[in-house]
C-alpha cells in the first residue's frame, strides 16, 4: 500500500559531500515536492516539479538541487553538505486536477521523512 | 507575504471539547486548493481534509470540519469532540494552481488535548 518512497529514513553525511536523497512514487503523479521541516519553522518548500525534466524553486531553494527523469522518482541533491542542512526532509507528490478546477478528495501524499545528520 | 499563516504556535483543549485551529491565506489565483494535515509524535504527515477554491459548502470529515471564509481568506480547521489522540502538530497548506502546482505549508499548531 505503499504511495510514496523516500530511500533512507535516518542519513548521517560529513560536511563537503554530496548527497543524494531519492522519493518515489507509484501513483503516476505529475507533481512532486520537496520539504524540509524544522521545529516552529514547519514545512519550507526547497523545490517541486509539475513533469519530467521539469522544476521550479521554492522559497529554499539555496544550496539544493533537484532532478526529475522520470515521471516517479525526485531527487534532492546536497551539492556540497553543510551543518545548516541538517533536517528532516520530506517529499510529497499531488496529481494535477482537470482545466484548472481542483478534483474533490484530492490529496498530497507523503512519505516517511529523512532525517539528514551533516556533521 | 506569507502565503500561509497560522498564529497559534500551541493550543490546548479538553478532551470532548470542540477547537479550532486557525489558517489565513493569501493568494492571488483564483483556483486553489485548502488542506490541513495532521503530523503526530511519529511524524508521519496525515491527511485530514481539503477545500477547493470553488466548492460551495465547507468540507466536512467526520469529527474535522473546515470552516472556509473566502473574501476573509480565512480556512479554520475544528474538530469536535477532541480525543486524546488529537494530541499533535497541525498544518494548513494552500494548493495553488496557477502555471505550476505550488503546495506550500503554514508553521504548524501543536494541539495538545487535555484529559
């Protein structure tokens, strides 16, 4: 029953690495999202994807990228790991709705979280 | 602006009591989306209810209702008869359509109920 993967639920990377954290999806989504959450400042968008090949920064987008090949599968990448970037990360995914005019019972999904140690 | 604002950091409530915890949004688009998420202890996201920009009447889910204000920009979430395992942290987040799907979150109210 599984809808939307992250690859490792607990990461502890040194400073200056580069990281890659994987979510996939199996409900044939176009969009995708990534979030990290810190306590009182809950979920800050860093970047999403409306289709493959497709992203649009969020409002931390700074020190992160993305990419989309596939339809179901969003990477975060951590080009060069800092200790600011220690969080917890989540990925969601949300179909499109039709014309413009949002679907009822439509819902994002999410998966379980990554929780990124950069020491 | 913030897109999403929620004011209450914490709330707590008596088990059995109503509550509502609050949400204003700002957007510009006219087709847009409402959800409020329920993230417990575990920090699995969990999704309560949503409310389409156009939908005439407030959503309803069981013990959650959404009370939608749209010229007030305003999209509460109350739930009746609180339980202990309302106990939580509880996010808005608004779905705007516009070029792109932008699902962007609140800072969340942690509600704490009460026995």
């Amino acid at each position: 029953d599984v809808k939307v993967t992250q690859s490792s639920r607990y990461l502890v990377k040194r400073t200056g690495e580069k990281v890659f954290l994987e979510c996939v999806q199996d409900m044939d989504h176009e969009n995708m999202f990534w979030y990290r959450q810190d306590p009182g400042l809950g979920l800050r968008l860093i970047y999403f994807s409306y289709d493959v090949k497709m992203k649009e920064k969020g409002d931390i987008p700074e020190g992160y990228s993305v990419s989309r090949e596939k339809k179901e599968r969003f990477s975060l990448i951590l080009e060069s790991a800092s200790t600011n970037q220690t969080s917890m990360y989540l990925c969601a995914s949300l179909p499109s709705g039709s014309g413009g005019l949002l679907t009822m019972n439509t819902e994002a999904f999410f998966g379980q979280g990554t929780r990124l140690t950069v020491v | 602006a913030q897109k999403i604002t929620q004011t209450q950091p914490g709330m707590f409530v008596q088990e059995k009591e109503a509550v509502t915890l609050d949400c204003t949004y700002d957007t510009s688009d006219p087709s847009y989306g409402l959800f409020w998420y329920k993230q417990p202890s575990s920090g699995e996201m969990i999704f309560l209810i949503y409310q389409g920009s156009y939908d005439q009447q407030n959503a309803t889910e069981g013990r959650y209702s959404l009370n939608f204000q749209k010229a007030r920009k305003s999209a509460n979430l109350v739930i009746s008869a609180s339980q202990l395992g309302d106990s939580a942290m509880y996010f808005c987040a608004i779905d705007e359509v516009g070029s792109a799907r932008q699902l962007t979150f609140g800072s969340g109210t942690q509600l704490t109920v009460l026995p």
